[in-house]
C-alpha cells in the first residue's frame, strides 16, 4: 500500500523564507476514539514536526540526501499524542539545501530546479487517522495549513542560529509548489539522535579577557542553555576546538563559518537549543553576556547517527587508550547522516576519499551497515552517465574523478561485506563498481594523468605549503586502479561469477600492473622514493612477489632512517602497519605506534587532542598552528589505525571465504611494551573477543566465539581450531 504522503502537497509559506525558519500548522478535532495515527513527513530542508507542542520528530529529519534524486520521509506513531482538540505544526528551515561555498569558492546551487532555488525549503505531509469504529481520516497538506514566521530569525549549518524571544510572530497563507513527489523515499538510513551531554569542566577566563566554557571533548552538537536574558538584550556565543597558544579563544579555522548564537532574551527564564542546526566544539566562548550564569546553566548536546556500538578495545598503555578514544569521537563527530570530512569549518561534506580509508575501523567501533548503505545508494545516484563517482556525497558541482576517492564506490561495498557478510549491498553497488571500473579504462591515461589529490596531507611533499604528497600521482591512480579491479574481481566471485566471466578484467589488471612496472619500477622494485609507494606496492601487490620482502626492508629503512616516523599522508597510511606487520616487521609498527614525536598518531595526543586532527602537526611543536585555511580538529582519516587495534593488537580479523564473522581469525601481536590488550566485536552471532596478558616470557591468551561461529587462533605455539565458547591458552615466547 502507497504511504498517503504522496497524495499530499508540497507546502511554501506565502513570504520570503531566506535564512528563516517557518512553521506550518494545521488544527484538527477527533471525530472518536483513535485506534491508529501515523504521521508521514518530509521536506526540501529539515523539519521538526510537533503534536500540541510536544516534539515527536529526529533531530535534522529528513536527513541528507541526493536531493535532485530523493528526498527520505519519517513515519511517526502519534496516537498517544492525540487528544480531542489537537494542532499539527512542523517548522522546517533550510538545514542542507543551501548554496555551498568555502575557501573562496563562489557558492553553487545544486539543488535549484525550476520549482524551487537551493536556499528555498518546503513541507510535505500526512496525517492518516483510523478510528475505533474503523471509519478513517486523512489530513494532508493543503491550502488549509497556515504558516508563521518564527523566532529562528536565521539559521544555517555553518552561520548558526539567530533567536529572538522578543519577535511578533506573523501568521501567512501557503502556497502549493509543483514539485516533483516521486523523489519521495521511506526512511532508509539512521536516524539521527541526541546522544550524550556534558557539562563544562571548567570556566576559563583568558588573557584576553573573555569568558569561556571548556566542555573538555571536541563534539559535533550544540549547546542547551537555561538562563534569564534582559528583554532586547542579546546573548552571543561563538564555538571553537582549540585554544591558542597563548590561552585564548581560536575559531580562525573555522574559515567563513560564523558557528555562532545570537540570543534575544524577552526578560524570562528559558531554555533554548537550536534546532536545524549543528556545531563543531570543544570551547564555548561567552562573547556577549548580557546576564549572570552558572556553568550548569549549559550543557553540550552530543549529535550524531544512532548507531549501535559493537567495537570496544583497551590496552595497558593510557597514551594508545586515548589515541582510541579519539578514533571514537571522530567517528561520532563525523557520522552524521553522511561520513563528513569535518563537523566545524564552513566544509561538512560527504568526502569520499576520508569515508574509504576509514571504512573498516568505523564497522568495528559501530553498525554502520545501514549508514553506509544509505549512503552508496546516493552514490549510485550521484554517479555520470560515464561511469565517473564524484568526489563528494552528495555532491555539489564538482565532478572530477579521484583516485583513492571516486574508489569508495568498490572499496566501502567491499568492507562492508567483509565485516558484515552483506552480499545483498554487493549485489546492489554491483553496476556502480563495475562502471566505475569501466571508466578508468576507458578514459586511459586521461584518467591516470587527471587531477588527484595523491596521498593528500602526506609530509613528504616537495613543497611544504602544498597538501598534496611526495608520492606520484600517475603512480597512485594505477596502484588504486590496480586495486578497485581486484577487488571487482573478488566481488564478481563473491556474487558466484565464474572465471571466464571475469577474464577480461583479470586481463586488465595485469595490463595495469605491467604499465606500473614499465613506468616506477627498475629492477623489481619501485623506484619512487617515499614511503607510500612502498605501502601500495606491498598492500596492493603491484610487484612481482620474489621482490616483496625486499620492497618491505627497504620502506623499514625509510622508517628508520626519518627516526622511526612515517611520512605518509591519507592514501599510505591505513595501511603502513598492516604492511609492516605482515612482512616481519610488527616491532617497528609498535613503534610508529608508540612514536610521540610528529608526525604520529601520540603527537596529537600529548597535545591534550580529544578527537583525531587533520594534519599530523595541526598544532605544531612550539604551540603555533599550521595554518587556518585547512586544519581541522576533528578530522577522522588518521583514525584509521584503529582498524590496526582491532585486527593486530587485539588480533580479530574477518575471513573473506567466510566473511561477516561467520569464520574469525585470531592473529594478535605481541609486544613487550604493553601488559595487557583486549577487544571485542559484536557481530552477528554475538560477542567475539580477544584478549592476551604478557609477563615476562609467559603470554596468557583468552579467546571467545559465538555460537554458530568458527575460529582459528594463530599464536606463538601454533594454529588452533576453535568452536563457540571460551578458550585460553599460556605459551612462552622466546
């Protein structure tokens, strides 16, 4: 049965929205007593959808999608809401649709059609009433509804929100816009919630005189506040990650994102929080404060996708547990709705390229199978009539193809199968992946030669104010090519393609590795000299395997020779200490674990970090920033390592021919240098979890399989087999 919303209208109000935030309404008498009540709602914009008063919708509903393709609808149960005379009201503002513009670029519409301009927002809905007496109602949005301008006299993802208790709210007639109603999609993601809250730790009061709020965890969400504002008199608060290194409040690399409250207060008591909007913080700077506070007058609001945890990982070191915790709350800052790059600066985008490279952590910490699926499937729509994936989801005017960013497509469908078993999304991304594939053959070497980002934030780049690595670019976009067709391949497999139906492919992988030969290697081995060309050729297999071993010494060399640091930026380094690991070298990937000096993962950490930072050196060693154009404190990529955690540390790792944890591999690494390491993952069958304790030449392991699970365990004294329960083993090590 269709939903009834697609019989209902599209709604605007009858004056000029801009930054503004409208509530529809309609008031309704019960004809009886209800057996049944389901809302239906969506909007070009977010809404937030209210039954006599009392909020009953999700956080930035509908979410965000590929709006020129579908726009996803929520289904509420509202019957307990209902009382004999009621009033439906739903606000809605611009959330997502509005012109994009950041470092300079001139902000584009890419939502404009001709019913409707990016910075336009509408309603639809329905209200489908059944009856004890099964007669039925159905309300929907019409010409009957009116709408009221509101308080939210601007609000907008990046500017923030503009609130004034003292405005006379106008009351308008609406008018029906002919919009498209196919793009109409139930719910297909999660949802968005309100999580956790915090309480500032402390009230600082810097050099420069200001008062600030330190809440003590960069966060994406917003601040809730109950205070006694002056009539006419206003409240300003601006948000920010850091302070400088002189103590002071800094949101430079915020860039044109004002992520400011402006509060009119009309003299009472009142607790507020916005609404259609969200912030990127750890500091709260009180910029005008027109009344006298408490710091439990505030309270920050954690927002992000409700997604289940089913990672956890700890170890005896307090430095690598913090360094975990970062990779948690980066991933809760970033998962909203889409995998963003940052929650803070005027950017907030779907960048694919980040999504990839820290696919596989983000299934270990959370179920993000529904998060991601929902996600590909605009992929998939945003995707040219060429085959090219756009380096941003949902997308704005830029189209170009990257390499290591457009391969999301075939990579994230990938993880998702190895960590969930998910062959339906396989099947599903299936032509996605493949024309993909197809197209970077065909464009050929226009491909190969285009415009990358390379190993992005790398710091082996020739020059230092360039973001883009020292590694080639040619070389990267074969080495990434080489490896989306492999995994097509294994996908093909996956789906029950035999070989003959992958020939050509297998063919043209082979084609592309002899062009990478022909061109990078002398000798068999690959004659660019940075790190990540060695992390490709071993991970991606690129050279012939007698001279494996020898490319691994040599990138351990370079390790030791840069004093026991890497060099490698986005694209090298989820994989350098898997590489490592798996050719003799898992003593050095501790050490690049344990490295505190820039660049590696602990730098940031004893810079007080709470979430993972976008340059290695954000923050550099004499307190001075790297810069403000790009530096963002909430930056997942890096925190790809956790996966290393999980998988090495903890040594809980997938099995492709079993995939989904149906067969679990237990491969930890020891080290001197921690006491202890455990992990656990909830998969399908239950909880798997890994654990050792060392002492001295005595290691003490402790395994746990599921019902319905296998499990091989490969430790010092040899390979176990293992079925469902608990298991232990003490063996000495040399």
């Amino acid at each position: 049965m269709t939903d009834p919303i697609f019989s209902a209208n599209w709604l605007m109000p009858c004056f000029e929205e801009k930054t503004s935030a409208t509530e529809f309404f309609r008031p309704f008498r019960l004809k009886g007593a209800v057996k049944s009540a389901v809302l239906c709602v969506s909007a070009l914009g977010v809404y937030e959808a209210r039954i006599n008063g009392e909020k009953i919708s999700w956080p930035l509903a509908p979410g965000w999608t590929a709006y020129q393709h579908r726009v996803q609808y929520q289904k509420y149960d509202i019957a307990q809401y209902l009382q004999e005379e009621n009033t439906l009201s739903v606000t809605v503002a611009q959330g997502w649709r509005m012109p994009y513009g950041f470092q300079g670029v001139t902000p584009v519409k890419t939502w404009t059609t001709p019913e409707i301009s990016g910075d336009e927002y509408a309603l639809i809905a329905s209200l489908h009433i059944v009856y004890a007496d099964g007669s039925e109602e159905l309300l929907l949005t019409d010409e009957g509804w009116t709408a009221k301008e509101t308080k939210y006299r601007s609000c907008n993802l990046y500017q923030g929100d503009v609130y004034d208790e003292t405005f006379e709210e106008k009351t308008h007639g609406v008018r029906i816009l002919e919009h498209p109603k196919k793009i109409l999609v139930p719910q297909e993601g999660e949802i968005i919630a309100e999580q956790e809250r915090l309480k500032p730790i402390a009230v600082i009061h810097t050099p420069k005189g200001e008062t600030v709020l330190d809440f003590g965890q960069n966060l994406t969400g917003y601040l809730s506040f109950s205070l006694t504002v002056p009539a006419g008199k206003t409240l300003v608060i601006d948000h920010g990650e850091i302070l400088d290194r002189d103590g002071n409040f800094y949101n430079e690399n915020y860039r044109s994102a004002k992520s400011r409250i402006v509060y009119t207060g009309d003299g009472k008591t009142r607790a507020w929080k916005p609404a259609f909007t969200f912030y990127g913080f750890r500091y709260a700077r009180l910029t005008e404060l027109p009344c006298a506070f408490e710091p439990d007058d505030f309270t920050a609001v954690v927002l992000h996708s409700d997604l289940e945890r089913t990672g956890y990982f700890e170890c005896s070191d307090e430095k690598i547990n913090r360094l975990y915790h970062n990779i948690i709350w980066g991933q809760k800052g970033n998962f909203l709705d889409v995998p963003t790059d940052c929650p803070q600066r005027d950017e907030r985008l779907g960048w694919t390229g980040d999504a990839q490279v820290f696919a596989r952590c983000a299934a270990y910490n959370f179920n993000v199978n529904r998060f991601f699926r929902k996600w590909l499937s605009d992929m998939s729509l945003e995707q040219l009539s060429d085959g090219r994936i756009v380096q941003i989801v949902p997308r704005l005017d830029w189209v170009s193809p990257a390499c290591g960013w457009s391969d999301a497509a075939v990579i994230i469908p990938w993880q998702m199968y190895l960590l969930y078993g998910d062959r339906e999304l396989l099947a599903r991304q299936y032509v996605t992946v493949k024309r993909w594939i197809d197209y970077t053959y065909e464009k050929g070497e226009a491909y190969i030669r285009g415009k990358h980002f390379g190993d992005w934030l790398a710091m082996d780049a020739p020059d230092p104010k360039s973001c883009r690595g020292g590694t080639d670019h040619g070389f990267i976009a074969y080495a990434y090519r080489a490896y989306a067709t492999e995994l097509f391949i294994r996908i093909s497999r996956a789906l029950g393609m035999r070989e003959n139906e992958t020939a050509d492919y297998e063919e043209k992988l082979c084609m592309t590795k002899a062009a990478i030969r022909a061109e990078f290697f002398s000798g068999g081995m690959v004659t660019l000299p940075t790190q990540t060309a060695h992390v490709l050729t071993l991970q991606f297999g690129l050279c012939e395997s007698a001279y494996a071993q020898a490319h691994a010494d040599r990138l351990a060399g370079m390790i030791r020779a840069n004093g026991d640091r890497l060099t490698t930026g986005f694209l090298g380094t989820p994989y350098l200490l898997h590489v490592l690991t798996a050719y003799g070298y898992a003593e050095l990937a501790y050490t690049l674990l344990f490295q505190t000096k820039n660049p590696s993962w602990l730098y940031s950490v004893e810079r007080g970090a709470t979430t993972m930072w976008e340059h290695w050196d954000g923050i550099r060693e004499d307190g001075s920033l790297c810069g403000a154009d790009m530096n963002s404190f909430n930056h997942y990529a890096y925190g790809a390592v956790g996966d290393w955690l999980y998988g090495t540390v903890a040594g809980i790792e997938t099995d492709e021919k079993k995939p989904g944890f149906e067969h679990i591999r237990f491969v930890p690494k020891t080290t001197e240098r921690l006491a202890f390491a455990k992990g656990s993952v909830k998969t399908k069958y239950g909880v798997a979890a890994s654990e050792w304790h060392r002492e001295g030449d005595t290691v003490r392991y402790v395994f746990t399989v599921p019902n319905g699970t296998t499990a091989t365990a490969e430790i010092e004294d040899g390979s176990h087999t293992l079925g469902a329960g608990t298991h232990t083993f003490t063996v000495k090590i040399s």
